[in-house]
C-alpha cells in the first residue's frame, strides 16, 4: 500500500510548510494525483487521517482529486483525453490512431493548497 508513504511525504512537506509560516493547527489539504499515478483517492485519505491522529495536524480535512489522464495524439498531434474504457487502446478522435500516444499528464501528484491558522 504505496498510499502510506506518500502520505508519510505529504505530512512531512505540510509540517515543514507549516512551519515556515508560523501556522499551528492544520484545517484542510488539497492534493491532486493523476488518473494513472495508481493512488486510490480513499486510500490516501485514509493513511492521512491514520498517521495524523496522534500529532497536531490531527482533525484536518483531507481532499484528493484525481485529474484524467491527457495524450497528444502520435499521428496527428491532437490532445485528448482516453476515457476509462479506453485506457488499453486509446483511439485518437481526429484520426483514429490507436497506440503509441505521448502521455502528456496523468502521473502527477502534488498539494494545490492547504488552509491553516
Ligand atoms: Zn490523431
């Protein structure tokens, strides 16, 4: 369950954040993971709120969304994004080229935001 480390990181990254500007007590955090970066949002909220529990960034609010996976297109250029069902082959709406796509976002993870006081 990779989701336990990555939100060890997170924690990390908010305490120093944290910190850095004075903040005490931790409201919310925002974190944004690409369709194929194969974290389950559920998953990580959870390990959050787990590994929070006992130290003073216990409470917060913990919100993951998930941004569909983009490609450009390897015949024609075209940016699009596959849906679910199509995550094998991906058929390109301009050209119908199926396979060998770049990937262009999808895999990324990071914090948007977070409130505290
Ligand atoms: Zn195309």
């Amino acid at each position: 369950m990779h989701e336990l480390s990555i939100a060890e990181s997170l924690i990390t990254i908010i305490g120093e954040e944290m910190t850095r500007h004075g903040l005490k007590k931790l409201l919310l955090v925002k974190v944004v993971t690409g369709q194929i970066s194969a974290i389950v949002p559920e998953a990580l909220e959870t390990a959050f709120e787990v590994l929070t529990l006992d130290t003073h960034l216990a409470g917060a609010k913990i919100e993951v969304e998930v941004k569909p996976m983009k490609v450009r297109c390897r015949q024609c250029g075209h940016e699009f994004s596959p849906s679910h069902e199509e995550r094998i082959l991906m058929p390109c709406p301009e050209c119908s080229t199926e396979l060998g796509h770049a990937i262009i976002s999808g895999r990324e993870l990071y914090i948007e935001h977070i409130e505290a006081e």
